[in-house]
C-alpha cells in the first residue's frame, strides 16, 4: 500500500483554453493517455458525507484502488493499493472487494455501490519544480476539460498555478473535484 500526502491546485477549463494549452505545451495525441476511474460509496453516501473520495482506476497496464481524504484547503491524503485484472473485474462486476486496511477501519455496514464512472484522456508533464496535468474526462453524457497542478509547497504550488492561469488569460473558477462533478451531472439528470 501506498500512502502519500497530495497537494493539488485546479481549475476547469473550455475546450478553446485546453485545446491553446495543448498547443503551447505541444502536446500531441500520443502524449494522452486514458483511464477509466469506478467511484464508490454506501448507500448511505459514507464517503461524500465524510469530504472522502473512493474510486478504482483503470490503467493500461495496472488497477488501483484509491482512498482520498482532505487534510487542509488543497491538501489530500492518498492511500492506494494496486489489485490485480481478476479483482478489478470482481469490483465493477460485483461490487466486491479485497481485504484492504484503508477501507477496513470504516466497519462499513452497508455495501459499496458504484456510483458512476468516468473516462479521462489526460496528459502530465513536469513544470517548475512540480507536475501538471491536463485532463479531458467523459461521464454521463457530458465532457469537461480541466488543468491541475501539483506541488510539494501549498505556498509555492499556488504561486505558480495562479501565474499559469495568468499568463494564459484563463479566468478562476470554482473546480470541484471529478468525483463531485459527476456525482452533480447525475443529480442533475434524476432531477
């Protein structure tokens, strides 16, 4: 298992935003990859209740398993685990888990429910001391472009991110985190 402090910075953008990034950094289709990220959580909405995220991730050579929880504003702690293509398969197929630390200590009671999924075509690349990301993710009839950077300094992280956005004329906007705008988009489409 693996287990990480994160310190991320994003921002969502428009297609013509993306698209000039993608051009300034030129970025070509062979530098995006895609993944396909399963969210969970109880019927009784444990996770979102608690600000967690919990979510399988689909890569094209391995499968996590990942717990996200906020420490602080742009902070979040991580734990993952890899699971193997049979577990993978058990989990979106049956909801079924393996025996893992991070999930046991909740003594869930409830089962956990795929909530949605969403496929990302995402790019990352170092840039000034840290990484950034740009992602193009598909969920439920709808698409969204977003830039994200992360950091080791909350401080410096922040710095750089909001002379980025500057230096491109992209405006700040409120960006919640993808299992939050699925889980949105879906309300939307019940309600």
């Amino acid at each position: 298992m693996q287990s990480e402090k994160e310190i991320e910075f994003k921002n969502l953008l428009t297609k013509q935003e993306f698209e000039c990034f993608v051009s300034f950094f030129q970025m070509v289709q062979k530098d995006f990859h895609t993944q396909t990220n399963y969210y969970f959580d109880t019927q009784n909405n444990f996770f979102k209740d608690n600000r967690m995220g919990f979510r399988l991730r689909v890569l094209t050579n391995k499968n996590e398993l990942t717990l996200k929880r906020p420490i602080e504003e742009h902070v979040m702690e991580e734990n993952t685990v890899e699971v193997s293509d049979f577990e993978r398969d058990a989990i979106i197929n049956q909801s079924t888990f393996p025996s893992i630390p991070f999930l046991q200590q909740f003594n869930l009671a409830t089962p956990l429910l795929c909530i949605g999924s969403l496929q990302t075509n995402r790019v990352e690349m170092s840039y000034k001391n840290g990484t950034l990301f740009f992602y193009h993710s598909i969920y439920s009839q709808t698409e969204d472009y977003e830039v994200e950077y992360e950091s080791s300094d909350v401080k410096y992280g922040k710095k750089v991110f909001l002379e980025l956005l500057e230096a491109h004329n992209i405006p700040i906007r409120h960006t919640d985190k993808k299992i939050a705008r699925l889980v949105k988009y879906n309300n939307m489409l019940k309600g």
